[in-house]
C-alpha cells in the first residue's frame, strides 16, 4: 500500500510555491500570510520533534580542550571559503 503522505520534496515545493503567491513583499496580504505560516509551522513541528533524541556529549576540559576546538572552528571557517 503506498504511503499517502507527500515525499518531503513534494511538501517543500508546495511551501514554496505557496510562499510566492502569498508573500507580503510580493504583494500578498500580511495577516494572512502570517496565518498561513503558522498552519504549515504547525505541520512541520510534530514530525520534526517526534523522533528527536536528546543526547548529552560530554567534552574535555583544559587548555588542550580549548585549543583543540579553536583549531576546529578554525579548520572549519577555512573550508567554508
């Protein structure tokens, strides 16, 4: 039996598809459009917390620790160049 839920592309595309037709910038009307978001937020947020777990990670402490993490953020910020 198929799934009647839309894949997570189609659902993507109707949202944006319906962001331009009903944008403020574009010439939609504003307290709709809020209204609009709030029901499809509201869809999103269920599926999206649903299956979340929590996990705690613990990190070392100390000056290595803070090195190490300096070097991190840094290799990253080098990559996103």
């Amino acid at each position: 039996m198929p799934d009647p839920r839309p894949s997570p592309a189609d659902e993507r595309a109707a949202y944006r598809a319906w962001l331009r037709a009903n944008h403020p910038d574009l010439g939609g009307d504003p307290e709709a459009f809020r209204a609009g978001l709030e029901t499809w937020r509201g869809r999103r947020r269920p599926a999206v917390w649903a299956h979340t777990e929590i996990v705690a990670v613990r990190r070392r402490g100390g000056p290595v620790a803070l090195i190490g993490r300096w070097r991190a953020r840094r290799l990253r910020a080098r990559r996103l160049r």
